[in-house]
C-alpha cells in the first residue's frame, strides 16, 4: 500500500518577500559554478544558500556549510521570511512550457509519502502498490545531500514520481482546485511559468489519499534524494516524521508529461578508431551516411515513429550517421536474462551492442561517466544547444557523440513494472522540479 498524505509546508512568507521568483531555484544537481552565484545574488533569501552552501577553507565538523545552511532556515523562520501553514494541505504545482513550438502544460501535486524500501517483486496476490525505481543511478556519494539533510532535518528538494491514474481520480480534484488563484506565479528564466495551487480542505485531502492507496508510484528523478530519505529514516528510528519523504506526484496520463532524450558523449579511449567503430557497429546495424545534422535527426525521428530503433552518430570526420538495428535478436542473445521491454530500450541497444561489444566500454568504465565530464562517457540533456555542445566537444577533444530518441513512457512503466532498472540517464523529465516552494520539516 501507497500511503500519502498532506503535511503542512514552510514557505515562504508573502509580507516578508515580495517578489517569489527571487528566493526559488532549480534542483541542486543543476545548478554549479556560476548559477550559484547568480542565484544567491538575487536575494539572501534564495534558497540555495541552504541547498547549495560553498564549503570553505576554514570549516570544521561543528561549522561549516551543513550547520550553516541549518542555522540559515532557523533565522529565515525566526524571521518570517518562512511561515508554516496552518493546515495539512496537499500542494498542486503546475508547469507551462514549450518543446518544439507546442504549448504544453503538466501539473500534479506534492504531498509526503511514507518512505518503503524499492519493491523487487510483485505480491503473491492482488495488484501491486510499492514504489518502484526506473533507472540505475550513477555510483555517486549521497554524504553530501544526507549530511545536509542531518544537520537541518528537513527536506528542501523535491523528488518527482509519476503514478497509474488513468479514470483521473486524483486530476479531478486538482482540477477543481486550480479554478482558484495560485498561491505562487513564477515565470524562470527558460521561460517555464511555475504554478503552486493549495488544497487544505479535509474532505478532498482524503480523497486524495484513499485513491493512492492502491496505485504504485515510480521515481522519475531524484533516485538518490530517496535512497538519502531511507538512510535518514533509518538513522532516526523514533522519529515519526522523518518516515516521511516529500514528493511531487504526477499522473502518467497527463498530457504535459513529457520525456527528452540524453545523449552520450564518448571520449578518452586509449584505442579509439573511427574507422573501426564503423566496421565493428555493420554486424548488427544498418548505416546511413548525412552530411548534416538535420537529415540525421530526421531520418531518426522517422525511424522511431516506425517504431525502429536508431541511433544517431557524429565522429568529425565530415558525417552524419543512423545506426539502424536489424534485427531484436542480437538483443535477445546478448542479454537473455532480460525482460523483452528491456532489451528493446534504445539506450540498452547502445549501451550493450555498441558501448559495451565495439568500444570495450563495459558497466565498470560506463559507472565513470558523470553529467559534468570525467571518465569515458559524458551525459547531455537533449534541450537547449546540447546538440550543438555535442558536436563542438567531438570537434574539440572528444572522440563520438551517438544522439538518442527519446524513451517512451510506456517503456519506463514496463521496465519498472518487471522490476528492472534501466541504464542511467535513461530519460530527462521536463521541466524539472524547482526547489523552494515548499519545505517539510522534520523536528
């Protein structure tokens, strides 16, 4: 059983701070370097001075940007600059935003959820209600977020799962309660208007609940803000509230949910040979040769509403390419151990018959990769001028770029529904999930 339920939230107080779009952020995995500084120069409220505080030099156990971000949210409530609400509420967020000229809008809710470990298998009867986990996570310490979460016990970040609601259960009491004005209206600077719409109504709060009760929920992103949630829960085993995690909650029927491709940068191979690469990628695909990136991106669209897998790659040697795969065999022979909606993941087809059979990239040199450079493989998200930044690092110091269709949602739901992880940065949700709206918590 799935057990949901609303919370009242810290936020951020309208008296105190005038203009929202200041003090709110993107998630802490995206912003680095520079954005940092941008962001905590809008306000002193902004809060990634809490989810990103700069270590320095003189730090200690008992002082450093852990208890400083700790000390920061006592002050801003202190303050005023937080205030928690009144009631238990669920909390309705609401993206509008474009891809390709079209307007979009997704919307779901955020509530907590009563943390379980990740299911393995499905139950001896009845249908299955668990949480379930779509991809495999890249190997990175999660000390970082689990001594933030440590020092201020609270959850600042969200963690986006998508959930089964085909009647649209839930949908219509969000819909009924986004008739009302927002609460928060904020428009970022990619031009994604973020909407945040209360329900403190008991009535509706338990409707909510009850209709999840019986529904699974998969981790869309955030894998390690919830492996962090179980390790925190485990640490505190008298702390009821810290058996809870906050969650945003979105529909897989809802039309504005959307899924982007990443797609994978190849460098510092020893013995890397473009030539060979070609000759090693014929047994098991067909190739055609563009001379832009615009043909190629064409034939691979076309490929995948034929429902083909294809595999776009660029090498600077004056070409374009789409590797077509000829046949699923190839897959059903390499990995039988595999469900058949496994194998038949373009970026499992690339990873295993390409990465790992042509380049020697195997799961130990993939595990190096990282979405800001090092090892064998570099991940870009498929939005913005990431083609561009593909291709200009080939052109600098990396070796390939191999360009991605998009994963399917039906396919996230029937690896998921195996019990089977994906490979990592199988898919990009967007927009991504801004942190600051709401905050629980813990003590």
């Amino acid at each position: 059983m799935v057990r949901v339920i609303p919370f009242k939230a810290y936020r951020y107080n309208k008296d105190k701070i005038s203009d929202m779009s200041k003090v709110v952020s993107p998630p802490y995995d995206i912003i680095k370097g520079a954005k940092i500084d941008k962001l905590q120069s809008l306000s002193p409220y902004n809060i990634s001075w809490i989810i990103k505080n700069k270590p320095q030099d003189d730090d200690t156990e008992t002082n450093n940007q852990y208890t400083r971000a700790r000390d920061l949210l006592s002050k801003w409530i202190e303050e005023g600059a937080l205030k928690q609400d009144e009631k238990d509420s669920f909390y309705i967020y609401g993206w509008n935003f474009t891809i390709d000229g079209n307007e979009l809008f997704r919307f779901g809710f955020i509530g907590l959820i009563e943390l379980e470990e990740f299911a393995t298998e499905a139950p001896e009867s009845g249908s299955f209600a668990g949480v379930l986990q779509h991809e495999e996570t890249l190997p990175k310490d999660i000390v970082d977020r689990l001594s933030l979460c440590r020092a201020a016990m609270a959850n600042f970040g969200q963690i986006f799962v998508i959930y089964p609601d085909h009647k649209g259960e839930v949908d219509a009491i969000l819909e009924k309660a986004m008739k009302r004005d927002a609460i928060i209206d904020v428009t970022d600077d990619e031009d994604v208007r973020h909407r945040i719409w209360q329900i403190s109504d008991s009535e509706d709060t338990q409707k909510i609940t009850d209709h999840m009760k019986e529904k699974y929920v998969i981790i869309a992103d955030g894998h390690h803000r919830y492996k962090t949630a179980l390790k925190l829960s485990e640490d505190n085993p008298d702390l009821e509230s810290a058996k809870y995690r906050m969650l945003t909650f979105v529909n897989t029927a809802n039309p504005g949910l959307v899924i982007l491709p990443t797609h994978r940068i190849v460098q510092n191979l020893d013995d890397f040979d473009k030539t060979r690469l070609l000759d090693g990628v014929k047994k098991n695909f067909h190739i055609a040769e563009f001379s832009n990136k615009d043909e190629m991106f064409s034939q691979m669209d076309k490929e995948f509403k034929d429902g083909k897998h294809s595999l776009g790659l660029f090498m600077d040697d004056g070409k374009f390419y789409v590797l077509t795969l000829k046949s699923t065999e190839a897959m059903d022979k390499a990995m039988p151990d595999k469900s058949e909606a496994y194998r038949k993941l373009d970026v499992a087809i690339l990873h295993k018959l390409v990465l790992d059979e042509v380049l020697g990239i195997d799961k130990e040199k993939l595990s190096q990769g990282t979405m800001k450079g090092g090892g064998f493989v570099v991940y870009i998200k498929g939005i913005g001028d990431a083609v561009e930044q593909s291709i200009n690092s080939v052109k600098k110091d990396a070796q390939a770029v191999f360009f991605m269709n998009p994963t399917r949602l039906a396919e996230v739901e029937s690896v998921s529904s195996n019990f089977e992880c994906m490979p990592q940065k199988s898919t990009f949700f967007h927009p991504k999930v801004w942190t600051g709206f709401t905050i629980n918590k813990l003590e």
